[in-house]
C-alpha cells in the first residue's frame, strides 16, 4: 500500500476507562502491568491499535481480551497525546469510558495472566502514565452527562427500586439528593415503567421494581434534558 | 529510540472544523484540494501530526498555514478510524473544531496557493474523505453545547446586542425563538454587562451594545446550565 506520509509515525493505544456501580461506590476497573514500564503498577486496560480494525473494534478487543468484558455500553471520550506520556516513545491514545451493571457480567483476570480488579474511584492507587488524567476526563464526562442524558442507567440491572436509582445518582455526583424532589423529575421523565414485582433479600421493607421504558430513554438519549436536582 | 510496537502503524492527522458567523448563516471554512486523493474537491483544513507536537499544536499549526486563524477557540471533538476513510491506507484523524468572530479575523488562501473559503452550513459541495460526517458531528457538538454551556458566545464581537445574540442562538439551533423568553432567559444567567454605547450605521433604531461578563461566563461554562428556550 502506498504511504501517504513518509516521516516518522507516533504509535495509537486505546484504553478503557470501565465504571461500575457496587453498594457504596463507583467503581473503576484496573489491571495490574507485568512489563516494563510502570511494571507492578496499575493501569486502565487497553492497547495497541491494529493497522486493520477500526478504533471502536480495538476497544472492543482490548476489554474482552484484558477483563473479559463483552457487549458493555462503550463510548469514545477524548484523545490524549502529550508528549511525555510513555517513556518509551511518543504514544497517543483513544480513550473510550464503559459502563457496566456488575450483576450481569463476570470480570476475571485477563488471558496473559494479569491482576485485574475493581477499585472504589475515591481510593485508587498510583496509575501507570497518565491514566490518572484520563480516568478524571471520564468521571468529568460521567458527571456531566448524567445531568442531561439518561446515561448513568446502564450500571442499573434490569430491575431496579428508585432507591437504587437515586443512589447511583448520588453516587456520580457524589451528594446527596432530596427524596422527594428526586422522585417528582425521575416521574416527570416518563422514563419509568412499574412492574408487577418487589425487591426480595432485604433487611428492610420491599420496594417496588422497576425498568425503564426503552423508547422513552432512547427518546431522551437522542434529545437531552434537564436533570437538576 | 526503542519502538513499544514493531507492526505497521496507521497515519495520524487532524482536522479543525472552523465555524463563523454572517447576518444570515453559520459558516464553515473549506479548503480546495489540488492532490489526489480528492483532487479539486473541498475538504476541512488539516493534515498530518508530526511525532514531536501535541495534537493540539498540530491543529493550530495547521489552521495557520492553511487559513491563517490564529488564536481561536479550538476544542477536540472525536476521533474518526474507519477502515476506508482515507483510500491512501490507513489514516486516523483527531478532528476539532473552532469557533471565531468574523470581524477579528482576517482568512487567507493558504501558504501553499489553495483556495479558503468560506461555506454556509446549509449549501455545502460534496466534501472529501468523511469530512461530511465530520462536521455533522461538530455541528450535533455545537448545538447540544449552547445548551448548557455558553460556548456559542465565541462567535460574537466584543459588544454585540440582544438581536445579535438571539439570532446566534437561531442560527446554530435552526429555528425561531420566542423574543421575551429569550431576554427573560438571558438575563436570569447575569452573564451580560450593558455597555453605555449604541449600536452604529443601522438602518433600524439603534439598540444597546452589550458585552459578556467575562467571570460570569466562566463559571457558567465550567458549572453549566440549562438554556431550553
């Protein structure tokens, strides 16, 4: 094939900034390196871009074959290019962020034997590169689109109270919310539909399930709203 | 140096998608390609990144040779990787996007005899590569972003009137806005400062020449809010 540009070429990553919901945090999923450089450190999963798969294709990969992960909500966040990024050689990345509801999918270490693992976003350790800025772009993104996309609902299970539901809120904005107010705009949304059943295994008294309207949430993906509480 | 990655690499460039604004329309700068591929055609300004810049110095570098906009306001806006993009081989592109004043800027042909010009948004030629599909995403970007950010402000002079300002907002989301809402809306942000001078050489009565305020519109563009007018 000819080549268009002759001159030497910056090497293209891309890694994977993956959140999850558990009882009390956001979480965040790590792999621990075992090459050089930042060996023993961790880092966000990800990896070189093949020459002949395309950017989405790659992300894909990297998280299937570094975690396990498959068919997960996966969106391109931000390029990142410093130069002092790698010691080893100029490297851009493709950064992308997912978003996973812990209850439907098994993590494992991946297949070249690396530690991989959840981290409670508040308490994470040093990052290999600059993976620390990346994960800051993507709570930044997570934190502001959830307060005009219905985006955080992908870390819910299928089946969810509205105690759950405003707890992931609280949890992506990090404070608290009012009760109350919060019920008023999640039903003015229209976003909801009750089911018939209640939460089972639990100290407390069951709370109505509920799911959510597919066409309503990807109605208001599409258009945006206002989520200000 | 060593190399982390021994196998063929794809090309990288950028692309700027640079927005203006006329009395009528919003304005996006073309360039005319005199090689192949696309020889003849109009495409976005850009090229490829050199291994020792960032990518946003890459952007700007080639925003000035090629228009000789310097000094806008320039924010990455995605990356594009499609397989078949470039029929050259394989080119992955950062694409941005800039907005710019008019009246400040002077836009030449570029340095290397190209012609630059500037297109209405609505009345464009056949664009080369996917750069269509590039500025369709940087036009979703800025309409959903004057939404709750007051990013279109960019577009402006200086000082400017309310009619100015309602008509940027009508042409970036297309459609005919309520007068009273708007000014109501405005004004509620305290994100404008009267000036004690009129408008010159209008035809129509002179109206109040406002300017924005600059720590206001800060903490509006870092907070966000909710401009559903």
């Amino acid at each position: 094939m000819p080549q268009t540009y002759q001159f030497a070429r910056p090497a293209l990553t891309v890694d994977i900034v993956v959140f999850a919901l558990d009882q009390d945090d956001l979480q965040v999923m790590l792999i621990q390196r075992d090459i050089e450089p930042f060996s023993g450190q961790w880092a966000l999963p990800g990896g070189f871009v093949r020459v002949d798969e395309t950017l989405d294709a790659a992300a894909e990969r990297e998280l299937r074959e570094e975690t396990g992960l498959t068919d997960i909500f996966l969106e391109q966040l931000y390029t990142f290019g410093d130069l002092g990024r790698d010691p080893r050689e100029r490297v851009i990345t493709v950064a992308y962020y997912a978003l996973v509801n812990l209850a439907g999918h098994a993590v494992h270490a991946s297949s070249d034997a690396r530690n991989a693992a959840w981290f409670p976003v508040n308490e994470l350790p040093e990052l290999a590169f600059d993976h620390q800025q990346i994960l800051n772009a993507a709570l930044k993104r997570l934190r502001g689109k959830v307060r005009y996309q219905p985006i955080g609902f992908e870390l819910l299970p299928e089946k969810f109270t509205l105690r759950q539901l405003q707890h992931l809120y609280e949890i992506i904005l990090d404070r608290q919310l009012d009760k109350r107010n919060f019920r008023k705009k999640v039903h003015s949304m229209e976003i909801l539909k009750a089911t018939n059943e209640i939460e089972t295994d639990v100290a407390h008294r069951a709370a109505q399930l509920y799911r959510f309207n597919k066409k309503a949430y990807d109605r208001l993906t599409k258009q945006g709203f206002n989520f200000e509480i």
